[in-house]
C-alpha cells in the first residue's frame, strides 16, 4: 500500500481519536489536577508546584485552556503562578505567561467556578 492510501486510512482514526480523548488526556502529568470544566474553558492546577508560605496562605502553578479550541495548543494555554489565601479564598496571579504581574491586589473569584475551584482543590489538598 503506497503511502497517500494509508494517509487516507489513518488520517480519520487519528482525528477521531483526538476529538473524543478524554479532558484529563492533555494534562501535562499526574501532577496537574483537573477541576471541573466551565463554559470557558478548563483548568489545572499543579500539585507538585504547591507551597505553603504562612499558615493559610500557599503559592501553585495554574494553566487555563480556553474552550474555544477544539484540540489544546500549547500555545493558546495561559499559565500563572497564583497566591491564595485559604482563609478568605481571595487569590493574587504574581506572573501570567512567566510575566510578573503589576497588580498585587487580592482578589475574590468573582463567581468565576474555574478560579473558586483551583482555589478550592488546591487549599483542601494543602491543608487536610
């Protein structure tokens, strides 16, 4: 079989298999968890990136993937390295992207269920 009659043939199970792979396929490792998805998109956080920097305070690593694409491009992820306060579940993003941020205000989620989730899963797995 020449190879255009194979392209041909694996071309549509490579598709089908990219399209139905389960969310939790993309994560980078076993590290990151998933929360639950939102209409914007999905989030992870990164586990082996915890820190606990006061009694009710910690720092993780977080990435978002917009829902709007169909496959998850690394390129389109947005990344940030998030402080939360456990106590008061407000949060601070201290870089986006691996840039420093210039706001050092805290901030509540807004309602927004993928920040109250991060935040969620990630004070419950520091601090039980």
């Amino acid at each position: 079989m020449n190879k255009t009659k194979k392209f041909i043939l694996l071309f549509p199970i490579i598709l089908i298999l990219l399209i139905f792979l389960p969310d939790s396929t993309y994560a980078l490792n076993e590290d990151w968890v998933q929360v639950p998805k939102s209409e914007y998109g999905m989030q992870y956080w990164d586990k082996s990136s915890l820190k606990k920097i006061s009694l009710n305070e910690i720092t993780i690593k977080s990435k978002f993937i917009p829902k709007q694409q169909e496959v998850p491009v690394e390129k389109n992820n947005i990344t940030y390295l998030m402080r939360i306060n456990c106590q008061t579940l407000e949060f601070i993003d201290l870089s986006t992207n691996n840039l420093p941020s210039e706001s050092s205000v805290w901030l509540s989620s807004n309602d927004d269920r993928l920040i109250q989730n991060t935040i969620n899963s990630s004070c419950k797995y520091a601090f039980s």
